[in-house]
C-alpha cells in the first residue's frame, strides 16, 4: 500500500509525514527543485543576504504548526516577537502601539455578532468599531490577505477563536529565525528518510488518470506510475494546477503579495524595538527588520503588483523613510510579486473551497481547501494532517 503525496509544499510534507508516521509507504513527488513551495527563500544576489519571498507571521495558537515543527524538531529555529504591534500613521507621523488584550472587549462584541447570520464582509461588523482603522483593518489585510469590504468573517472569525480569544500565549506573534526553509523546510526534508519517505524533486506531475472514481495512473515525464488498488494519492499543490489536473474543481480567484526587501547600513534608531511595525496611510503596511535587511510587506496588492519593480520599490522606500525619518537610500532593494500568494478570502470563495475527498482513492491537501482558515502556515500544515486522517480513516473502512 504506497500513498502518492504530489507536492512537497508544508501541505505535502505534512500530509507525508503523518502518512508515514501511521505507517504507510509514502513517494512525494515535486515539480520543482526544492520542497518549500509558497515557503521559500534564496540567496539574493543584489541584497547580497538569504531573503524570503515574503515575511511570514505566526501566532501561538497556530497548534497545528507548533506540532509540525516539533515532529521535524525545529522548535528552536523560531523567534518570538513581543505581544504588542507597534503602529505609525504616515497621515501625521503618530505612533502608538495596540495590545490585543487592551482591544479584547470590540473583539468580543465583534465574534458574539459573527456567531450568527451567514457569511458577511468583516467591514460590515467591524466599521463602526474605534479600533477598526487603527487595528482591526491592517490585522484584517495581512491575514486574510484580501481587503476588510470582501473578507469572510466566517474564516476570520476562525482564526480569532484560535489565537486573540485564547489569551497571551496563543496571540504571540512568532517568525522564522533566519529563513523560512530553515525553520519549516530543511527539517523536514531532513526527517524523510528515517520516515522511510522518498522525495522525487524535478518531478512534476503532468496528468491524472481516474476512472470509476479512483485514480489509477500518475504521468510523469520519465513514465506512468500505475496506481494500485490500495494505494492512494495526495494532490497537495496549488489550486490552479490541482484545477489543471482534475477538471471540475473551481479555479478560485487569487490575491497577491508583494514583498520589498531593502538593505540598510544600520538598523534605524527610529524603528520601534519590537523590531517590526503597521504602517497606516501609505502603501507600506508592515516593516520588519532582520540583520542588515528591511523587509516591507503590502498584501491585499492587486492595484500594485503589476506596477513596475522600480516604482514600486520607490513607492515603499519612501513610505518607510517617511515613517522612520531617514534620509539615506537603501544600499540595495529587491521587489518581489507573489501574484497567486493566497486565495482572495470573500464569503463566495469560502463556500467554493474544495473539501478533502476527491474520490475513492484521492484526497486534496494545501492551503486552499476547505480547512476554515485563512491559507497560511497553519492551514496549510493542517490540510496536510487533515488528508492524511481522512486517508488513514478510509483504510481503516466504517467503524
Ligand atoms: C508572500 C507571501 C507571504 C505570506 N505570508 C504569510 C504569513 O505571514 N503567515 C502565514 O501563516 N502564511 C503566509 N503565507 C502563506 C503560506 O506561505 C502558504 O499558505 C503556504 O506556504 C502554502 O503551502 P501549500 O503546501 O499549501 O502550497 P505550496 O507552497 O504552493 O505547495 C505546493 C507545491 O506543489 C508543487 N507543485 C506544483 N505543481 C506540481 C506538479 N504538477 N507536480 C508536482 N508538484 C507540483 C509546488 O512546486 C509546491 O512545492 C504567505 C504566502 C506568500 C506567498
């Protein structure tokens, strides 16, 4: 019995590991030349520093993650940011800092209201709340990566529950240390031999063959893979291919991310000591520092990502030097456009997410499927665990 896992993103390796821990044979098949997928990162040749495609936050209630990275033991690769957000208004330069806990009270009037009705937009239960502009709206942006006016309140409700409403310890903010392979990749990959995993990298999945409602054949470019009668297949990679070789499922609307990464001499004296901050008023909407490199992050991006690398990097630099207060040019700049980041969060998408089960032998994993949360790092991860349950369970038939 083989569980083909195709996709050696965190949904991949997750859904692998699970499998092969529960003792299944487990071949992750990849089309690129690295695991990692939307979580990679790469020596940048102008920076002249490793940088990630985009700075990646997560919370202390992201369970499923912390799990993750106990099973690959990389518990220690992380960076715990402290539990406040440093905020400044570009409109006239005032700061402030918002503590989750002090804004508890809208939040809990906001989650009584979203408990009942159907799926709305979360401006419609927030817009008239007094932290709405100054908190809810940029922490609205960045995890649902879709604007407050569209977003499900369904999903974000979903991540409240799991993180702001469980108090300090599941509302603490978390990075990668140094990169995101190192924390959530490298390890992994480290920890599929012992689990008796092979990954094929290069090895992109070019058609799926079903019939009578199980899949039966995976071509690859070196050959056909039969799949036998008790063996399973995983497809964990983003939804535009997953639609590609699976006609039928919706090829969901995406959102894009754009990411600027600036190498400065020194660490601004004017950056909050958090290390990070929102930025209201402008296009920049949070700023993060690590080592030498100043990264800025704008999601929600489609009215910028098809704007030149060059305008786009000035529109930011300058944004971060007015809310920092510093006259030098960076020493060097890299932009980078993640068109398909994630899923564009509406009420609509969220009804249209794909379940686990596409047929007797084949499952969906990834970011994008129904897992009630926002695609992230831990919805991705548990898609992951989500597949390989529901494939453990198959196996073990009706109880
Ligand atoms: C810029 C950016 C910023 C983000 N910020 C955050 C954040 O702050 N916090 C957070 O929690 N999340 C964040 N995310 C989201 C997070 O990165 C994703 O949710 C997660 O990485 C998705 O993992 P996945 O395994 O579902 O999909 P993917 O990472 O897309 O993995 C799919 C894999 O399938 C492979 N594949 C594709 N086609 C084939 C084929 N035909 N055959 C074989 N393999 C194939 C791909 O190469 C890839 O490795 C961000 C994402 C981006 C892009």
């Amino acid at each position: 019995m083989t569980v083909h896992v195709v996709g050696a993103g965190l949904a991949g390796l997750s859904c692998a590991l699970a499998a092969a821990d529960a003792g299944l044979d487990v071949v992750l098949h990849e089309s690129a030349g690295q695991a990692g997928g939307r979580c990679r990162s790469w020596r940048d040749a102008a920076i002249g520093e490793v940088i990630d495609n985009g700075t990646h936050m997560f919370l202390g209630g992201n369970h499923t993650l912390f799990s993750y990275l106990r099973r690959i033991g990389a518990l220690d690769r992380l960076t715990a940011a402290p539990l406040l957000f440093p905020m400044i208004d570009l409109a006239d330069g005032r700061r402030w800092t918002a503590t989750p806990l002090r804004l508890l009270p809208s939040l809990l009037s906001s989650i009584r209201r979203s408990r009942t009705g159907t799926d709305t937009d979360i401006a419609s239960l927030f817009g008239s709340s007094r932290n709405y502009r100054r908190f809810w709206e940029p922490i609205i942006l960045s995890v649902m990566n879709t604007p407050a006016e569209d977003a499900s309140v369904k999903v974000f409700r979903e991540v409240l529950v799991r993180t702001l409403w469980r108090g300090m310890g599941a509302s603490r903010p978390f990075m990668a240390r140094t990169s995101l392979p190192a924390t959530f990749i490298q390890p992994a990959q480290a920890a599929l031999p012992a689990a008796g995993i092979a990954l094929h990298l290069n090895h992109p999945l070019r058609h799926l063959e079903r019939s009578a409602g199980r899949a039966v054949e995976l071509s690859f470019d070196d050959g056909v893979q039969r799949i036998g009668p008790r063996d399973h297949v995983v497809l964990a990679v983003p939804w535009v291919v997953a639609a590609s070789l699976l006609p039928g499922l919706p090829v969901l609307p995406a959102s894009p991310i754009v990411n600027a990464h600036f190498r400065i001499a020194e660490a601004p004296r004017t950056l909050p000591s958090a290390g990070f901050a929102g930025l209201l008023g402008g296009t920049a909407q949070w700023m993060f520092l690590r080592g030498s490199v100043l990264s800025v992050t704008v999601s929600a991006a489609a009215g910028l990502v098809d704007r030149p690398a060059d305008d786009i990097r000035d529109q930011l630099w300058s944004d971060v030097s007015r809310a920092l207060d510093i006259g030098d040019r960076p020493l060097a700049a890299r932009v980078i456009k993640e068109k398909r980041a994630t899923l564009f969060h509406s009420p609509a998408v969220e009804a249209a997410r794909p379940r686990t089960r596409a047929g007797d032998n084949l499952f969906l994993a990834g970011d994008w499927t129904a897992t009630g949360l926002p695609c992230t790092l831990e919805g991705s991860i548990l898609s992951g665990k989500i597949a390989a349950d529901a494939l453990l369970s198959s196996i073990a038939g009706p109880p």
